[in-house]
C-alpha cells in the first residue's frame, strides 16, 4: 500500500506549506488553503512553492488583483530560481484581469532577457511542469511560447499589425497549428482574406506541427467558415453600394427633368458628371 502522500499527490509532514497542499488538494477547500498558504510564506517555508501555488489558488477564487499583489510584493522572499516562474505566473494574472499592457510589458522585459542571454539562468533548457507531468523546454519554445502570447496581448488591443508581426515571428522560430489559427484571424481582422486563408488551409491539410490536435483543426475550420461568411458581405456590399451610386444618378436627373426649363433638360453640373462618369467607364 502506498504512502497517502504519494496517492494523492501531496509532500509529506506537517509543516504549513504541507496542509495548506493538503487542504487545497485532498480537502479542496481553496479558502483555507490560502490562509495556510500565507501562513507558509510567513514562517519562510517552501516559500518559492507557497506563493507561486497560493498565486494560482487565488486565481481559481477570482480573486485575480489580491494574487497579483501578493506575487508582486512577497517574490523578494524567493529564490532567484523561483523568478522566472512567478513571471509566467504574473503574466497568466494579468491576462485573466484584463491588464494588458502590464501583460505586454512583462512579456517583452522576458523576450529582453532571453535576447541577453539572461533566461533559464543561462542553461539552454529548462525543466516545466504541466498537468502534473515534467518536461523540457528550449530556450527556442521559450521565445515562440512568449511571441505567441505577446501576439494574443496585440490582438486584445485591436492592434491587428503588431499582432500579425509577432505571430509571424513565432511561427519562424518553432511554428505550431494554435499560432498558426491566431495569425490567421489577425489577418481575417485586416480584411486580408486571401492569406487569412491560405494559412487556415495550412493547418487542415497539415502542414503545420501540431495539425492533428482536432481542436485546432476545428478551430481552422470556424475561422475558415467566418473568412467565408465577411467575404460574402463584402461582396454583397459593394454591389450594393455601386446599384445605389447608378440609381442615386437617374433618380437624381430625372428629379431635376422635373423642374428643369424645357430649353435645359440638365442643369451643367449633372452633364459634367455624367462625362466625368464616362470618362470613367472608358
């Protein structure tokens, strides 16, 4: 039989860090796990996982800015190890309250240190966690993950040409079908449907990594159908708009036959327009 804490996945002892995992794992009572948390961080134990995991319980109470703040205001309790971490942590905060240019700004101070040499305190890879499994990231996914997200942050300020540049970007250095269906919309947004599509149809016929995820497969597919759907109103538009331009000229003289002294069927502007018209047509 298997120790309880390797069951359900919790560290062993009885330390504040240790029920403050308990509570918020095996209990599922997020409210105390934050006040054991708090307690953990206090006492100074396991104070890089106490904040980093209080950050994310936090954010599950939608109590989003107090987790900002206390990241903000207890990471100089951390490790150096620890601030890269909360960094990404911060960054996930301030994209789920709407602070984007916050979220901007930590993104390109990322991509700074990246650029410097600075990143992953300088070793080429290092090691992530997701769903409770362990894996390993190149400072190249590194780079691509933090223009994907900086290209997401664009896109929420409707700034579509910063967004298209980053995406593009991205998809040099370790492209992927979820970037791919973002650059995709920037362009869709630009009216620019002739690419827009031809990216789209990248990630259905899979050419793109990634393209066998049936999510991102789908959502190819929404973005191909709504690219479809505007380009059809476009069409329709300008039709309508040149019938309504022809209609709004002989309504417009026959109104003025109307009136007109029968020596002068058309006033000379409306004959000016008319050659300028012509001119046109030829």
């Amino acid at each position: 039989m298997e120790p309880f804490h390797v069951i359900h996945k919790v560290p062993a002892g009885d330390t504040p860090y240790v029920r403050a995992k308990h509570a918020q794992l095996v209990e599922k009572d997020l409210e105390a796990s934050v006040v054991l948390f708090w307690k953990a961080i206090n006492a100074g134990d396991r104070v890089d996982s106490a904040l980093k995991d209080m950050a994310v319980v936090m954010k599950q109470l939608d109590r989003t800015e107090e987790a900002i703040e206390a990241v903000k205001s207890f990471r100089c309790r951390c490790s150096k190890n620890a601030q890269e971490s909360l960094d990404n942590v911060l960054i996930d905060l301030y994209k789920k309250c709407g602070k984007i240019d916050e979220q901007i700004d930590l993104i390109k101070r990322k991509l700074r240190l990246i650029y410097q040499g600075e990143a992953f305190n300088g070793k080429p890879t290092k090691t992530a966690r997701s769903h409770g499994k362990k894996f390993q990231v190149s400072v190249k996914q590194e780079t691509s993950r933090l223009l994907g997200n900086l290209g997401w942050a664009y896109m929420q300020k409707h700034d579509y040409i910063a967004s298209e540049v980053v995406y593009q970007k991205a998809q040099m250095i370790d492209p992927d079908a979820n970037k791919a269906n973002n650059l995709g919309l920037c362009l869709i947004k630009q009216g620019r449907y002739g690419q827009a599509r031809s990216v789209l149809e990248d990630v259905l016929e899979a050419r793109v990594p990634g393209s066998i995820d049936t999510k991102a497969r789908d959502r190819a597919q929404e973005l191909l159908m709504e690219l479809d759907s505007k380009q059809s109103k476009r069409a329709f538009a300008e039709l309508l708009n040149f019938t309504l331009d022809v209609d709004f000229f002989k309504g417009l003289e026959l109104f003025v036959d109307e009136w007109a002294p029968v020596r002068t069927r058309r006033l000379p502007i409306f004959e000016e327009i008319s050659q300028f018209r012509d001119q046109i047509a030829c």
